[in-house]
C-alpha cells in the first residue's frame, strides 16, 4: 500500500502532538539517544516504506528541550545490495546507540547479514528480534556491531572500517546470531560497550563487554551479567545499558519472555533494571533482582542517555508491545516513542521522573482543591486529550479516575486504586480501538500519592509518586472523547488537589 503524504499523516486523529513518532511509516526501539551540537538526538528504528516492520533504517528527531521535536532526514539506511557495498547491513540496520568522539557524532549500530536460506538480502525480518515464540534464526543471520558518524548531527557516513566488533572466536561463549544492541560509555579514559546476547546453546542470555583504548579497536573483556539458566529472567536481554550513581551501577535491560508473576510481566517482554556493583577489572556485575520500569502495556527496549554536561540520566521507550494491534496503520504510521524520563536513585531503586523541562508544555491551567465527591464529577477545565492531569490524594480511599471519557457512551480508560492491597489497576477494556485488558500494581505504603498523568492524542503515561511507579498505555478513543471524571468508590472520596493543565 502506497503510504499517504505526511501532512496528511501527521494530522491524522491518532498522530501525537508531543512524542516522537515517525514522519510515515513504521517505528520500533529508540536509539542513539544523545546530547550533540545543543541539542537531544532520538534515532529510532524505522521501516519507511511501510506500517510494518521491514529492513530497518535509522529514523531521526531532534529536540532543545524535550517539548517539540523535529523530523530528520533517516540518518542510516541498509547498504545496497545491488550496489555491492556495505556488505554487512544488506539487512538492515538494529538497534544502538550514539557516542560524541573527538567533536563527531558516532553511532555504533547492529549491522544485519542473512547467510542462508531466506536468500542474501531477503526482506524477511529475522524471527529472532521479535518472534513472540522466542524461535530463533538457527544461524540464518549473522550479527555485528558498526559505526556511521557524521560532523553535523544530521547527515552520516558509515565508517570505512566497518564492522568494528566481530564475533569473537570465543564461539562456545557467544553465539553469532543474538549478539546486538551496543552501549558505549567512557570510564576512566577507556570506552566500554555491552552488547545483548545468548549463550551457544540459547539456554542463557548474557550481556557481554568489550572495550577500547582508542574508541576503534574493540577487544572482548568479559561476560559482564548472565541470566539464570531457568528462563525466569527471559530468554534474551535486548537493549542492554549502564548508568551510575556514585558507585551504584544500574544495568537497564528488555527482557524477552519473561513469565508472569503474579501481577508482574503480563507484557510479552519486558524493560526494567538491575541495581549492583561493577568490577571494571573483572569486568563483573554482582546485582540484584530485576525491576520492571513500567507496570502498563506498551513499553519496551529503552534506551539511555547521560547529559554530558549536568551528568543527568534520561530514558526514553519504545511505547508498543509486539503483540499489539496498532490501528493508526491505517493511517500511514505505527508506534511511538515515550516521553523522556529521568533517573534518579533512591534506597536502592531507581525511579523514572517526568523531567522538568516537560512543564514548558504547559499552557492553560485549572486548578481545584478540598474537594469532597460523593458521585461520579467531572470537574469545570479539567478535560483534554493533550495535556497532564495531576492529583493529590489520601491513600486511605478507594477511587478511580477515568479518562479520554466520550459524551454518549462509556468509551473510557479506567485508572483505580483499591487502599487495602494499595493496588493500581489501569483498564483500557473500553479505551477505543486497540487493545484490551488490565495491568495492575501494587505500592508501598505511603501518606499521600500524588498521580500525574500525561494525555496525548493516543496514549496515556501516568506517574505516581515522583516516578516510583508508572503504568502506560496506547489508547485509540475517538478524538471527541476527552472528559476526564472522578469516581469515589466508598462513601464520600476527598481529593486534596487536581490541576489540569492543557498542552495545546
Ligand atoms: C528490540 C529489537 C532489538 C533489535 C531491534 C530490531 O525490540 O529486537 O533487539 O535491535 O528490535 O528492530
């Protein structure tokens, strides 16, 4: 299907006002997340000649503050086949990540080389990076680590040397095939760089090291972290990253196929962390237990990024779950990317904040405080579709909140909390088109939750307590449904504020 002109994509009801999104076509994983030249660089996967996953390019938006970001022209794109050069990436470009060096912008990226049947060059996806059954290619795809740099933040060359990480011979430790995502950081003068990967025989997935004097010559260090050989932890770590704070290591990974925990995982895969200690001359992470960065559906392969002048840490996600349908398709696009989160540490866990640049989004307000409910209430200017939602609250109540609520039928995304588990459930049964169902979660006990939940045309983010806990959706309503109403759930419900605060 030809894919209609961008304007008309771009004002389409579903398009977002405020995220990242393609300018046509499909998106999966953020990558190359960076800071170069005065401005945040997001990359992100990108199939531009379809809604579907396909050889994949690297698409490109550029923002000064997290508020408006700009379409780019797609910085990395296969090489050509037909052409005879870039042998490498006939397959496409994966996932990775962006590194300024010596005044230039390089981005280390996953180059894709089918070598058996399927055909060189196929357009075949390679079953391994996404097939929810976790079957893997069986050796059909050959994968290796390579860069492009460019002088000005927008138009890139690949780097004559390319590939810059091979399979190593190490061959009974590393497997060709799942061997992606790379993450460069400096540490101490040296460069060091993870990269997601599974054990020869698939039982395990392990994140592996590889470091450099020179930023150039890449040499194998170490398996750095292994997941246990039960499956419990995933069967691949996608999407792999450090960050510090002090001392405090956090290793930011997508586990695929994790199973269920009670009312943990039900994602196909997940994006979470694991907080502990990193021996550089062992090259060892000891850590602890995973957790997840999001308890909603659509948030998946998070990418990171440290400001290299205030050392702060954002990530941002892919907002999507491969399982889901996306009925902007029939628009011209696919998926989106999150809002930026920042990290920030505390006892021992990480929380995801809204950073403070967003409240420049902020246009309009309507501010409402001592309330006293005792029927479903919808409050005068709270109401939008693209704008933030924040509520102080005594977590002694039972409540609920719905949102993008239509006019003349029960078109609405429920969001409640019940105070004797101190469980959140997020419900999109009757969000729209889309998916359904409910994610739920529990929270530690607390004297006040405070709720910000972020509104875009198709999507809902919704923090509670400075980031401790986030739940986020894609919602498809229609464009008119955008009440927003306050339930109280026993007796009379007491809210201590509610600002809305309209984005457009
Ligand atoms: C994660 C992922 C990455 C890979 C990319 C391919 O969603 O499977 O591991 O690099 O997508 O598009």
């Amino acid at each position: 299907m030809a894919l209609p002109p961008d304007e008309q994509i771009q004002s389409s009801k579903w398009y977002p006002k405020y995220h990242v999104a393609p300018p046509h076509g499909w998106l999966n994983d953020p990558n190359g997340f960076c800071w170069y030249n005065g401005q945040y660089h997001i990359f992100y996967q990108h199939h531009p000649y379809s809604v579907d996953w396909g050889p994949m390019h690297w698409g490109h938006s550029t923002s000064k503050d997290f508020c408006k970001w700009e379409h780019q022209p797609i910085a990395i794109a296969p090489g050509a086949f037909s052409e005879g050069h870039e042998w490498y990436d006939w397959d496409g470009c994966f996932s990775g990540c962006g590194f300024e060096f010596e005044g230039k912008l390089w981005l280390m990226y996953t180059s894709q080389r089918f070598n058996g049947a399927g055909g060189v060059n196929s357009s075949a996806p390679n079953p391994s990076a996404y097939n929810p059954s976790g079957s893997s290619g069986g050796g059909l795809v050959t994968e290796r680590q390579c860069y492009a740099y460019s002088e000005d933040g927008i138009h890139f060359t690949k780097y004559e040397k390319n590939p810059v990480i091979d399979i190593p011979n190490d061959h009974l430790v590393i497997a060709n095939i799942d061997f992606r995502d790379p993450k460069i950081w400096e540490h101490n003068g040296r460069y060091y760089c993870v990269i997601g990967n599974r054990i020869h025989d698939r039982s395990r997935t392990q994140i592996v090291l590889f470091e450099s004097d020179n930023f150039f010559d890449w040499t194998y260090k170490s398996i750095v972290a292994i997941s246990k050989p039960d499956y419990s932890e995933g069967t691949m770590w996608e999407c792999p990253g450090f960050a510090h704070f002090g001392d405090d290591y956090v290793m930011i990974i997508s586990p695929q196929h994790v199973p269920p925990q009670g009312r943990l995982f039900h994602n196909i895969h997940q994006a979470g962390y694991m907080v502990g200690k990193l021996d550089y001359a062992q090259g060892v992470f000891t850590h602890g237990e995973f957790f997840t960065f999001d308890y909603g559906f659509d948030f998946y392969a998070t990418t990171m990024m440290k400001h290299p002048d205030t050392g702060r840490y954002f990530i941002i996600a892919w907002m999507a779950a491969w399982q889901s349908p996306f009925p902007e398709q029939a628009d011209g696009w696919a998926t989106m990317l999150t809002i930026p989160r920042e990290l920030k540490m505390r006892d021992g866990k990480v929380l995801t904040v809204p950073p403070e640049e967003l409240k420049a989004l902020r246009k309009t307000q309507a501010h409402h405080e001592n309330l006293k409910l005792d029927k479903p209430t919808k409050l005068e200017g709270v109401k939008g579709s693209v704008g933030e939602l924040v509520v102080n609250i005594d977590p002694k109540q039972a409540f609920e909140i719905d949102l993008r609520v239509g006019e003349s039928d029960n078109e609405k995304t429920m969001f409640s909390y019940e105070p004797n588990e101190r469980v959140f459930a997020l419900n999109r049964d009757f969000a729209g088109a889309g998916g359904k169902g409910v994610r739920e979660f529990e929270i530690e006990p607390c004297d006040n939750i405070e709720i910000r939940a972020f509104l875009d045309t198709s999507s809902i983010e919704i923090f509670i307590n400075d980031g401790q806990y986030v739940t986020t959706t894609r919602v498809y309503p229609r464009d008119t449904s955008d009440d927003i109403v306050f339930i109280p759930k026993a007796g009379t419900l007491e809210i201590k504020s509610v600002d809305y605060y309209s984005f457009e």
